[in-house]
C-alpha cells in the first residue's frame, strides 16, 4: 500500500486524467458523496463506498478532531476482490500550489481485508494529504497509516520487523528520517515506520504525533522537533530507547497527557555499540561527532547475530533473544529513555 504523489501536473496531462476519471465514474458500481467505486459486483461496490465513507468520518475525527469537508470531486475506487488476492492498495493524488486534488485508488484482497484493512490505510493516506497538504515523510505516512489496519495485518509488519533487523536490513533514523521518496528495499520501510509511528503515537496520541510531523517538516530539523514534542535530545535516543521497547517485547504504554519524557543522565548507547563507549573508550566501527551525538557504523549487528527463530507466541521472548548488553559492573550499558522512564514510572507500560 502506498501513496503517490505528484507534485505538478501539465495541461494535456490535466486532459487525460479528466477522462479517465470520467471513465471511472461512468463505469462505477456505486457512487457516495466522497468516492466512486467500481467492483465486482454491485452489492461489493456498495460495502466498499459505505465503508470508506465511514472510514474516512471515523479516521478524520481520530486524526484530526473533525470531519473533512466533503472533496469537490469523488475519489474514484477500482477495487479488485477475491480471496486469493494479497492484501494491498495505492493511493494518488496531486498537490499544487497549496491544493490536493487528482484522488484515485486501487485496492485488492479478500473482502474482509479490504474492508478492515486496505481501505483505512488508504483513506488515512487521503486525510493526510488533505489536512498538511504536502507529501508527509514515507516512513510516517505509511508507518501512521498501518496502524489503522486490521491486528493480523499489524502483526505480518511486527514479525517482518524482527526479521528485518536480525539480517541487517533495518534503517537507521538518521537515514529513515532523511528519505524523501520509498527505498527500493521498501517493506522495511514500512515495517520500522509502523513499529515508530505506534511508538509515539502510543506515548502522545495521534494529534500530538501529527502536531510533530508539521512541526518538523517546517525545516526538516526532526531533532529540535523531537526534543520539542516528546523530549528525546535526539535522533539516536529516540532510536535506541524504540529499540529497547522491542527488546521488552513491544509492552503496552500508557498515555500521558503530562508525560514528559527526560533523558538519561547516561550517554546513551545503540545495540551493537561497545559499552566501553559510555565511559569515553574507542571501538573499532563507532565513533563520536563534535555534537555529542554518537555514530554506530552497524547500529543492528547485535540484532542480527541473534537467533534466527521467529518471536512465536508461548515461544522466546524479545528479551531473551536480544538480552541486554552488560558494562564490567552488570548493569544494563543500554541508556535510553524508555529503559529510564520504566524505572522511574515517567513512561508508564
């Protein structure tokens, strides 16, 4: 699932959009206030339509605290439905100057998995783009919208997750944070960015978490943004206490409207990073910016040299596939917030 944007488009492009819109729209099975559906059978466009009009009232006001204004044209919907189908949608629409407009979408799967799945990850996409009006970053876009999908849906990108960050394939914030179009090693993209977007959704709620995202879009300067609305000095907390609340099995946490969240007196240490680090030793593979800021050149090689067994339920759990790095005197070398906040009941699970 995906949004595509285009950022401008030429006149005899405007030209061959309009007619395949009305196209769409002549061969639509069902048509409500804000989409046009076309399916395989009258009955599957009509639950399509009504439910993505009651996903995008239901997610608008989750998101946003009120209801989108109806859109001046319908979004057409081309859905395809069959059980064999894997679940999966796209999602395009255009942004010029300050405007969202041009909306289509395509969506697959079994009729269950679209309606609970697809068409609220597809329909938040819309939302986003109607309320910033700007292409958001890949990882928060996709990472909010699949949150709102079905918990088996939610569990494939959980198990993909741990998979991905065992072989090497996770994506270091400074880089995820930085991308600006999809990767082409893209479902760990999706993955990270779900995993992320539910860990400070959880802490802050959706609004917060949107109020972040304009906020650091205004100059791109995520960590001034970070330590602004959740209070990571930057980056590289934020990473390693995401990876902590992984390694404690994803624990359930609490929002708190007055939760402010402190930093460690520690200098904090990424997995993988040797824990002499924290008392000014060298390592080969790390080293320190005039910043503060430490730099990990294999910020997941602990991860990746774990078990190669899935995280199955009764099975192994985080914490004893990925146990916790210790300094000379047993303590836990690992600082970040989340490990912080746990102890002293700031971030509460």
């Amino acid at each position: 699932m995906e949004a595509r944007i285009t950022r401008a488009i030429k006149p005899t492009t405007v030209l061959l959009v309009f007619l395949i819109g009305n196209a769409t729209a002549l061969a639509a099975g069902y048509r409500t206030a804000n989409f046009t559906v076309s399916a395989p059978t009258p009955q599957l466009a009509k639950e399509i339509g009504d439910s993505a009009e009651r996903w995008r009232s239901e997610l608008s006001q989750e998101w946003l605290g009120k209801v989108l204004p109806n859109w001046s044209k319908p979004c057409p919907i081309k859905a395809k439905v069959a059980g064999s189908l894997g679940a999966g949608g796209a999602t395009s629409f255009v942004f010029d100057q300050g405007q969202v407009f041009d909306w289509r979408m395509n969506i697959q799967g079994s009729r269950e998995r679209i309606l609970d799945s697809v068409l609220p990850h597809e329909v938040t996409h819309t939302i986003f783009a109607s309320h910033f009006r700007q292409p958001l970053p890949r990882w928060a876009d996709e990472g909010a919208c699949t949150t709102v999908e079905h918990r088996s849906e939610v569990n494939k990108q959980e198990t993909m997750l741990i998979n991905f960050l065992r072989t090497r394939r996770g994506i270091p914030f400074s880089h995820m944070f930085a991308m600006k179009e999809y990767p082409r090693d893209v479902l760990p993209l999706y993955a990270q960015g779900h995993s992320l977007s539910k860990f400070l959704i959880d802490q802050r709620g959706k609004r917060e978490f949107l109020e972040f995202l304009a906020d650091g879009m205004k100059d791109e300067n995520w960590p001034r943004a970070l330590k602004r609305r959740y209070g990571y000095p930057n980056l590289l907390v934020l990473q390693n206490s995401w990876m902590d609340w992984i390694r404690q099995g994803r624990p359930q946490l609490q929002l708190a409207a007055d939760a402010v969240l402190v930093a460690s007196h520690q200098t904090p240490v990424i997995r993988g990073q040797d824990p002499g680090m924290a008392s000014g030793s060298g390592t080969k593979g790390s080293g320190s910016r005039s910043d503060g800021e430490s730099v990990v050149a294999e910020p997941w090689r602990s991860v990746a040299a774990a078990s190669t067994s899935p995280v199955t339920p009764g099975g192994p759990t985080a914490e004893q596939l990925w146990p916790a790095e210790k300094n000379r005197a047993g303590r836990s070398a690992a600082a970040s917030v989340y490990d912080a906040s746990r102890q002293t009941g700031t971030l509460r699970r």
